[in-house]
C-alpha cells in the first residue's frame, strides 16, 4: 500500500518515488548527463511514456523531457534501439504496448503523452470500402489507441493509488474541422478533446491530471506533405504569424503540462497556431 500524507496530498508510491500531482510541479531529480532510462527509472525520475516519439513533434517532446531529467520511454511503429515498436493500427497493440513500457519501467509510469497520430487523406469518392477503412484506420490509430492507453494509465494509477498526467497532442482540427479529405482526423482530434475533458472531470479527485495541446501546423513530416499538397506557401497566408510552428514549440507547451502546470489547470486544451484560428 502506498504511504499517504493527506494533509499535504503528497504520496510515496511503492518503489518509493514521491508524487505531488495533485498540487503542481513534479519534483524532478537533478539528472545531468547521459543516463539510460535504467539509471534514471533508479534514480526515481518520472516515467514518461511518449507514444509516436520517433519523429516530428514526439522525438521534440522525448528530447525536452529527457533534458528535464524524466526517464522517457519512446514509442514507434517499428522497434529499433530504444524505441518501443507497436503498431498502433492493430487493436492489441497499445496494451502490449503498456506492458513493455511498464516492464521497462520496473513496474511504474508516471505520465502518458498521448502523440502518435496519422494524417492520410481519404477523398469521399474513393469506394465505399476504401473509405470506410480509411475512417476506421485513422479513428484506431489517433483516437481508439490514446483511449485504450489512457484507460490503462488511469486504472494503474488508481491500482497504485497516486496520482498521475496525460498529456493529449490533439490538433486545432478538433475545433476548426479539416479538409474536405480529412473528416476523419477532425473527427478524431474532437474525439480526443471530449475523451481529455472527461479524463480531466472524472478523475482530478483521485490526483490524475488531464492536460491537451492543439497545435495548428506543425513542421514535420506530417504537416510537409499536406502543405506541399495544398499550395505550399499560399497557406502560410492564412497564419497570422506567418510561419508553421516548430516541434519544438509544441514540445515545450508537452513539457509543460507534463512536469509543471499546476494542477488547477487540469481539463485545459493549449492552442498553439500562430493566431490561425483563435476561439
Ligand atoms: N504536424 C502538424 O502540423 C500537426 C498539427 C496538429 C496536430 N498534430 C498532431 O501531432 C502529433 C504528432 O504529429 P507529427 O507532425 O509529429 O507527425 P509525424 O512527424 O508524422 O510523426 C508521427 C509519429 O506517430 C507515429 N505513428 C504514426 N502511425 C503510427 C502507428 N500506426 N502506430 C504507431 N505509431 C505511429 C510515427 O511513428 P513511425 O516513425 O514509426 O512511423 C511517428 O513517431 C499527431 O498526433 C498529429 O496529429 C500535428
């Protein structure tokens, strides 16, 4: 059973690492230098899962989390030295998923970062197969993947009985829709948005926290190959700013909600897109 000291809501966990979710920042060890993830995981860091963390904004967010002194766990499609590999278009795979990430972890994850994601086109004159697997396989890897991890997450913690954070990477699609080839992704991000508010509502008693990013285009490969297809720089004018986001802006609103929001904010969505759809 874990030590707990109600009246400053802070928790040992089992393997001794304290928790203080409910009411802020996560103290951080001072990790300098070029631990492995066993070194850290032994010097109690937080464990922080980051799903699609190969490339693009999830590889910038590993790379922040890990300068903060976390002990990350990355995540692709395929395994390749540290990296986790699991297919997240196959229905078993985020819980297998899970269970190498906790088995790497010695038994304990603090944070789950919610990133991987797909952005395929599915024109609505495509057959009616074609375009129903299209909806399905998108759906499954951007939303049905984040529930099932976020479900697991959210059972370990109250397993556990501390507190923890997840951390959405939806997309300004949530609010403002997408392309008339992409229902599915908007469809999906929304999904996401209700799916963190939920979370954020049901749980913040219990210490488990709920934070979304929404970032509107992003330079990575995802967003390289839909800007070349839709005009390239003709685009850029409907951003105010004038520019696409780098990942590494993204990935410091991730560290934040992660390691520092205070835990009033939780059940909060950040927009991040240059004042390209501002609500
Ligand atoms: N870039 C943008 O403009 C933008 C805007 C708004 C929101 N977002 C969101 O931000 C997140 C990251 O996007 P990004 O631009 O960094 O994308 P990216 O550069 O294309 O990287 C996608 C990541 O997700 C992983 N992934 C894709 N399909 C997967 C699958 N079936 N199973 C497991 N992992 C899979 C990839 O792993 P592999 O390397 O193994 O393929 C990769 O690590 C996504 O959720 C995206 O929707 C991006």
């Amino acid at each position: 059973m874990p030590v707990e000291h109600e009246a400053s809501a802070i928790r040992i966990s089992p393997n001794g690492r304290v928790c203080n979710y409910r009411d802020g920042a996560i103290p951080l060890p001072l990790l300098h230098g070029p631990y492995s993830l066993v070194e850290r995981v032994m010097m109690q860091a937080p464990v922080i899962l980051v799903t699609g963390s190969t490339r693009g904004i999830g590889a910038a967010l590993a790379e922040a989390l890990g300068a903060r002194g976390a002990a990350v766990i990355r995540h692709g499609r395929k395994e390749a030295p540290g990296v986790v590999g699991a297919d997240l278009g196959e229905p078993a795979s985020a819980e297998m998923l899970w269970e190498q990430a906790l088995e790497m972890a010695g038994g304990a994850i603090d944070i789950l970062v919610n990133n991987a994601g797909l952005f395929a086109a599915n024109p609505i004159d495509a057959s009616d197969i074609a375009w129903l697997d299209g909806w399905e396989e998108t759906l499954r890897i951007n939303l049905t993947s984040a529930a099932q991890l976020s479900r697991l997450a959210v059972r370990h913690w109250q397993a556990r009985g501390v507190g923890g954070r997840i951390v959405h990477v939806a997309s300004r699609a949530a609010y403002r829709g997408d392309s008339p080839a992409h229902w599915h992704y908007a469809a999906a991000k929304g999904g996401m948005i209700a799916m963190h508010k939920t979370i954020a509502r049901g749980y913040a008693a219990q210490g488990i926290l709920s934070f979304a990013v929404t970032p509107g285009f992003t330079n990575t490969d995802m967003a390289g190959d839909y800007l070349a297809s839709r005009g390239g720089p003709g685009l850029l004018a409907d951003i105010p700013l004038g520019r696409v986001a780098s990942p590494e802006e993204i990935a410091a609103i991730g560290v934040f909600c992660a390691l520092d929001a205070p835990a009033s904010m939780t059940g909060a969505v950040i927009d991040a897109n240059g004042a390209s759809f501002v609500r």
